[in-house]
C-alpha cells in the first residue's frame, strides 16, 4: 500500500520538516511554478487548487502539532473559503505528499477515513463515500502514483493498488492490485501496466 511520511493519519506532518517536504512535493506536480498574481488576477483555476492544497497542508501541520491555534484557525478559514467556492471537500490527513487536483467544475469529496499514497492525481467529480445511507467509517487505502479520472466513484471499504489507473465515471466497490487499468460500472480490470 502506499507508504507516505507516516501511514498513520497520527503521524502524517508532524513538523516543520514534514510540511516542507509535503509543500515541495505538492509543488512538483505543478511543474514547480507556483501560480503567480497574473494567475490571482485572471482568476486562473490553478492559483485556487494550489491554494487550497496549500492551506490544507497548513491546517494538517497545526491541527496535529497544535502549535498555534491562531494560526490554525487562519489556514482553515482559508481552506473551508477555498473548498466552498471550488466544491472541494478533502479532510486533513487523508492524502500524501505529491497531491495534485485537475481542473475544477465538479464536486471532489474525499471522506475522512481515507489513505491516500503519494503523487495521486484526481480529476473534477471525484468522491470518497460511504456504501450505505449511515455512516460506515469504512477505510479506503490507495497506493502511490494512482489517477483517478473523471467522475469516479469509490463506495467501502476498499484497497486500491499502487500506479492503478481509474477510468472516467468508473464505480469501485472492490480491492483493485497493483499496476491496473479499470473502468466500468462496477470497475473491472482492463488490463495491467507492462
């Protein structure tokens, strides 16, 4: 499964050192170009989803150091503000370093209960729920390197490999290995990565 700093959601940034790591790693999958005051101006998408992944960052390092209340209560101000406004809803401690969000327009959810690997990609409509009505607190792990495309569903308790690639509006409701391909309703394989 995928391992990032700390598999425990306890454990993930923990210091100063963990949040720089996760912030240079998040900003790798933005090509290392942090969206500059052309992009706040022009109200260009990418300068929110970095944003939001950032105050997210944020909110995760003084929610589990409780080094600053003040500064905490900032970060998720801005990061609630942010999710509101792009329809992102993504619990601190649920994804790895390397996290990278393409395009808004749809509604992403990601439930709290979630383990997501490192360098994961999701597109717009993405969701993380529950398989029944009630709250089921189920897990879902997800490896390293994985891409979620359009739409996708994940419902249970559910481990998803490591480089697996999840077609558009593809509903997973089973363990999928690693290095697969799937799509469908319900998802099967595809095929696998060579």
């Amino acid at each position: 499964m995928g391992q990032f700093v700390g598999t425990n959601k306890e454990e993930m940034i923990q210091s100063r050192q963990n949040l720089k790591y996760y912030l240079l790693e998040d900003l790798k999958r933005f090509n290392n170009n942090k969206p500059n005051l052309k992009d706040r101006i022009l109200h260009n998408e990418v300068w929110y989803i970095y944003h939001y992944i950032r105050h997210l960052r944020y909110v995760e390092y003084y929610k589990n150091t409780k080094r600053s209340k003040i500064l905490f209560l900032y970060h998720w101000v801005k990061y609630k503000r942010l999710g509101f406004k792009l329809r992102f809803t993504i619990y601190p401690n649920t994804v790895g370093p390397g996290f990278r969000i393409y395009h808004t327009g749809d509604f992403v959810h990601i439930k709290p209960t979630c383990k997501i690997g490192k360098n994961c990609t999701i597109l717009p409509g993405v969701v993380f729920g529950n398989k029944y009505k009630d709250e089921d607190n189920s897990i879902v792990e997800v490896g390293d390197n994985c891409y979620f495309g359009l739409g996708v569903k994940i419902f249970g308790q559910v481990k998803i490999g490591n480089n697996v690639t999840i077609g558009a509006n593809a509903v997973i409701t089973k363990d999928i290995p690693d290095n697969a391909i799937v799509g469908g309703i319900p998802a099967k394989i595809i095929r696998f990565k060579q």
